[in-house]
C-alpha cells in the first residue's frame, strides 16, 4: 500500500454520502504515506489526533479522491509527517500539546497553542498540571547589522491577536517568525462529549467570518456520519447563505487591502457594499453574519419573497457598483505602486502547502472544493474557478474580484433555480459509533470537519482544520525580501483567520 | 476617481442619523442617551480594542462602525492604535489564558480615567466557550467592566449605543 492510488481510494460522492471510511494502517503504511507527501503526489488535508491515535486525510489531486489513514499512538507518539512535510509542522506540535502525542522524527518540537498558561498540560491526553511560563524559543537569527521588531500580541488596529517577530536588516524584512495561539479557546475539549446542536453551536464560532462555512462542514459531517438526507431547499439554501458570506469578505477585505495602502476611498466604498451584503443576509435569514442559520439537518430560516427581492436588488447593485470600483483600483498608480509585484507567493511553495482559497489559486493552484471535491448544489450549478500565476498582493486582489463576479452569477442562479420543499429534516439516531467528514469552500479556502459520533449520537471528537493553517506559515515566506512597512498589505492580502487556527 | 468625488458632494449621504435611547437593558444603566448627545458636543473619547480570545466576529462589526452608514468618528469616539491616547478599552472574546497578561498590560498602559466595555456574549463569562481549560472566564474575570453589551455579535447599532453611553457615563465623572 505505498501506490498514491492505493492511499486515496475514496471519491467525493461517497464520503459526502455516507461514514467515513478510515483505514487503520501499520507504521510502514504511515511512512509510507508520508515518504509520498513529501514527493509531492499527495497533499494533506488534515492532520489530527485523538487519545489513542493519529489521523491524517490525504488527497490525490489528479485524481480527486480522498483517504483517511489512522495510526496507532498508544505509545505517545507516531512517525512524523512534518519530518517531510513542512505544512504538517504545526499540527503535529498543537497535538503534542494537546494530547502529548510527539511525532517521531519532528523537525521542530517546540510548543504551538500551549503557553505553558493553561494550568495543565495535554488537556486532551493524560493530563498533568502545567509548568511555569518559559521564554519561547525563536529561531537564532545571525547576520551582520540585523535588528528585530517584535510586535503583538495586541495588534495597532481592530484585528485579532497574535505575535509578530521581523528581523530586518535596514528596512528589508529577512525573515518573520509568527507565534499564534493566544486565541486558543480550548474547542476542541468543549467538543468532547456535546450533543451535535452543541456541536453546531461552537463550530459556528470557530471564526466569525466564516460561520456559514463552518457551520455547513460541520452540518455536512455530521449528515455524513448518519446518512441522513438534507431536503434539497435547504441545500440550496445553504449555497445561497454561504456565497453571501463569500462576498461581504471579498469585499469587506478588498477595501481593507487598500487602505492598507493608505487608499481609503476603496474602503469606504467596499464597506458600503459589505453592509448592503450583512444587511440583506439579516433580513432574509435574520443575522447579519447568518450565524446559527445552517443547522445538521437543514437550515433555520427559509428565503421569503421580500427575501428573494432584497436579494435580487443586491446582487443589482453590486453588479452596478463594482466594475467602477474595480476600475478605479485599476487606474491608480499609488495603489498599483505598493501591490504589483509585493509579497510574492512562489506557486511551488502554495502547492507543496496544499494552500487553499485565493491565497492558492492567485499562485496557480487549481483547486476549489465546490468543483473538485463537489457538494451540492454545486453540481448543479455553473460556474468558473478563477486563478492566477503572479502570487503578488495584486494577484489576490484581483482573485478576490473574479470571486465576486463568481459569487454574484452563483446567486443568480440559486435564485432562479431552488427548489420547494422542506428546510430542514431530523437526523438519524446514532445507535453504532460512526465518522464522517464535511469539507466547505469557505471564502478564505477549505474548511475540514471530521466528526466522531459515540454510539448515543454524542460526540467523541471534532476536528476543525481552518485553511489558515496551511496559509500562515507561506506569509513567513512571502515577506521575506519585502520591506517592513509592506507586512500591513501582504497580511491584508492573505487575512489569515487566528481564531481558525488557534481553536 | 473624479467619478466617485462628484458623487461624494451631489448623492444624499449614507450616513444614518444616530441610535435612539431605544434600548432598555442599556438605559437599566442609569444613563439617558437623549442628553448624552446634547451634553457630548465638545467632548470627545479615545477607545482601545482588544480581542481577548473573540472568533472575530465582534470584530468583525466593530469595523464596520467605521463605514458610511454608522460613521462613528461623528460622534467624537475614535478608535486609537495605542492604549496610552485612550479613554475607553473595548475588550471581545471570552478571555483566554494566553491572553490575559496581554489584556492586563493593555489595560495598565492607559492614563486614569479610563472605562472598560466589554463586548459580545463571550465577554460576559465566556460565553459558550465558558468552562473551558483554555480561558479565565469573562472580562470581568480580569478588568472590573463599566457597561456590557451583549450579542453574538452585537449589531452596529447596539455598539454606537453602548459607546454613547459610556460618552454619557464619562462626562459625568470627570
Ligand atoms: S460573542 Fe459571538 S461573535 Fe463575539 S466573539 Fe463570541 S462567538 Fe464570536
């Protein structure tokens, strides 16, 4: 079993059907696996652990199909992934943190998500108390004339915590170091034991301005797990709700991209749209985030006539207001100055991450899970997978715009063509333990859900992976070369999600 | 760009007129927003935020008082990049371990008088995070709080209203 083909067997109609089907595989399999990551043929999806074991989920590009490989961790560690596989990096050590699980081999066993605050260490595992804060260990950096400029955790604007640490020589950064973690809620131990609304409630708050996202792969894991059928209007429903959210952060972020760039025109413009977007989303579905609107089973609020006007007139107005917005970031030299060719993603480099959403596609990786790995409606519906070679800040802005142009057709369509019917169903009763998988384009790339059911239909464990984790660690390479005053624009461009990956 | 300009001075601002006193958890607090805005005119008030441990989604809306529809800078209250130009610190999120040091030195850096909102469900105990390892409870587990303002997250609106009165609550303590 060392044939990429062997180790990705499963397609997306059947993992999106049913349980999950997850091979139990010995530590040469795993190797196995990881000698091929490494060579580039596969790309992780996850990684995850739980007590007793870790799981990886792999995907084949080339052939669109998915495997899940669980290997046996009762001895507290299992051969590393990260060893060679630098995106797995950061998983293996939040699961050393959390469970005392160590990867064998791992390149850098330094703590993640632990601060040594929490009072306890391996809250997930065999938990002991916690040490006593110790200085975190960034790398040694060594070089003539180099200074460092540490910033965050509290950062200067109204953007979510994390920690900053540049090495620059002059004005040019050489390299950044990140340090996460300082949201990190403990979701995953509230997870442990809750009923699926539960369940529901905190995928939703996993990180805000993706709820719908969230809140749909969680859904969709679920549904998996116990084969239940969602009514088609509510599916489309979810479809509606979820290129919604799409555009209230292309656009909300397009604008933000730019004042980056000291241009608060754009801003002010973008930020109108986006509140027309939150707007319309709270009188159709009555949230202006849609939060709690996707629920396993179906969706909270059906889409009223008043609804379906407001949201033709949106879709209107964007369609009347945009091309002159995009036309003006176009046409100003100032803006074009301080994007083109800043904070340049090397597509080798967001292939060998397996980075999702526009971060990847503006640096010529191919992949959207609403085609690739399809879920309804998705199947149904047309539409193009916009993507880019260049990788600068411009390029993910100009992603972000073909988005938009997505986004609005989709809706389009979803209006001309949803079905009647019922919004939601009851799911089945759990009477056996069972898994199952969600995975949701969300507007900053896939959102993976793996979720564990006990035989009471509790659940035993609940695997969120953002995007972010396979994004953050490319802004350390993106930077690099650019000078300190670009970061604000360069992270802009990524917006990486915190509270994605801090859980 | 002239396009947008000439727009800018022909088109009827966006700008809504401001929250009326509507809302009775917040005037429980004592303090009526109807003379908040006449006494505010001249007066002014520096906020900090800081995410505690948010999802962002408080953030989220936050941000968007900034835009043409809420425009918050008309009513003198002002988002600063430093807690040493503050007068109020709106702290979101349930408060997590790995944050709480970095909450307290925001809020120790700040010149007297200073005021405290805490923001969102989660500020206030937790939230549905409550009861994790992860996190020390609410704000109040670490700042001792001048006004909350629930919501998950609280809309524009329901912020402009607590920042107003808090501008209320600090005019008549100085
Ligand atoms: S109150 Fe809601 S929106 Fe605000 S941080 Fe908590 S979960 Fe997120």
């Amino acid at each position: 079993m060392s044939e990429t083909s062997d180790l990705t067997t499963t397609t997306a109609p059947e993992f999106r059907s049913g349980p999950t089907v997850t091979h139990k595989v010995s530590r040469t399999v795993w190797s196995g696996a990881v000698e091929t990551l490494g060579q580039g043929q596969l790309t992780l999806l996850s990684l995850w652990a739980s007590p007793s074991a870790v799981t990886m989920a792999l995907l084949d590009e080339a052939t669109k199909r998915i495997g899940i490989l669980r290997v046996d961790a009762r001895r507290q560690s299992f051969p590393s992934v990260g060893r060679l596989y630098p995106a797995a990096q950061r998983l293996e050590r939040s699961i050393t943190d959390l469970y005392g699980i160590g990867p064998e081999g791992g390149p850098d066993l330094r703590p993640w998500l632990d601060h040594a605050r929490w009072g306890v260490t391996h809250p997930m595992g065999a938990t002991k108390a916690g040490d006593a804060p110790v200085t975190y260990a960034f790398l040694p950096v060594e070089g003539e004339s180099l200074h460092q400029v540490a910033v965050g955790p509290v950062h200067a604007g109204i953007i979510e915590p994390g920690h900053f640490r540049f090495t620059v020589q002059g004005e040019t950064v050489v390299r950044l170091e990140q340090r996460l973690g300082y949201t990190h809620k403990g979701t995953d131990s509230l997870m442990t034991g809750a009923t699926i609304a539960r369940g529901a409630e905190l995928a939703g708050r996993t990180s805000g301005d993706s709820t719908v996202a969230y809140a749909w792969a969680f859904a969709q894991a679920v549904e998996a797990a116990l084969a239940t059928h969602v009514p088609q209007r509510a599916i489309w429903l979810r479809a509606l709700m979820a290129e919604l959210e799409r555009l209230a952060n292309h656009l909300g972020d397009i604008g933000a991209i730019c004042n980056d760039a000291a241009f608060g025109m754009m801003l002010a413009q973008c930020s109108v749209l986006r509140e027309r977007v939150l707007r319309t989303s709270d009188l159709c579905f009555g949230h202006r985030m849609m939060r709690d609107c996707v629920v396993p089973g179906g969706v909270s609020h059906d889409l009223e006539g008043a609804g379906r006007v407001a949201v033709a007139a949106l879709v209107k107005e964007i369609r009347g207001t945009f091309p002159s917005l995009v036309a003006l970031y176009d046409s100003v030299a100032s803006l074009q100055d301080r994007t083109v060719s800043t904070g340049i993603l090397d597509p080798a480099l967001a292939k060998r991450f397996g980075a999702g959403g526009f971060v990847g596609r503006a640096s010529g990786r191919d992949f959207d899970t609403r085609r690739d790995l399809a879920y309804a409606p998705y199947d149904k519906l047309k539409f193009k997978v916009p993507q880019r070679s260049e990788g600068d800040v411009n390029a993910r802005v100009w992603q972000r715009i073909d988005e938009v142009e997505q986004s609005l057709s989709l809706i389009d369509q979803i209006l001309a063509g949803i079905p009647e019917g019922l919004i939601a169903t009851s799911l089945a009763a759990a009477k056996t333990s069972r898994e199952g998988l969600g995975l949701v384009e969300g507007f900053r790339g896939d959102v993976l859900i793996f979720v564990a059911l006990d035989n009471r239909g509790k659940i035993a464990r609940c695997h969120m992976r953002d995007p972010s984790w396979f994004q953050w660690p490319l802004l350390e390479a993106v930077i690099e070369g650019n000078i300190l005053a670009d970061f604000p624009l360069c992270n802009k461009s990524f917006n990486c999600s915190y509270s994605g990956q801090d859980l | 760009m002239r396009k947008f300009l000439i727009e800018g001075l022909t088109r009827r601002p966006l700008t809504e007129a401001g929250p009326e006193p509507a809302d009775p958890a917040l005037e429980d607090q004592g303090l009526s927003l109807r003379t908040t805005l006449k006494q505010r005119l001249g007066r002014s008030l520096s906020i900090r935020q800081v995410d505690a441990g948010s999802c962002n989604g408080c953030e989220l809306e936050i941000n968007a008082l900034g835009n043409p529809f809420y425009d918050l800078e008309r009513f003198g209250l002002r988002f600063v990049a430093s807690p040493r130009h503050a007068d109020v610190l709106t702290v979101t999120g349930p408060v997590t371990k790995n944050m709480a040091e970095a909450l307290q030195r925001t809020y120790d850096a700040m010149p007297d008088p200073k005021w405290v909102l805490s923001v969102g469900d989660c500020a206030r105990g937790g939230g549905c995070f409550a009861g994790s390892y992860a996190i020390v409870g609410g704000v109040d587990a670490v700042l001792a709080v001048d006004l909350h303002i629930p919501g998950c997250p609280p809309a524009p609106v329901e912020l402009l209203k607590g920042l107003l009165t808090i501008l209320e609550s600090a005019s008549a303590r100085i």
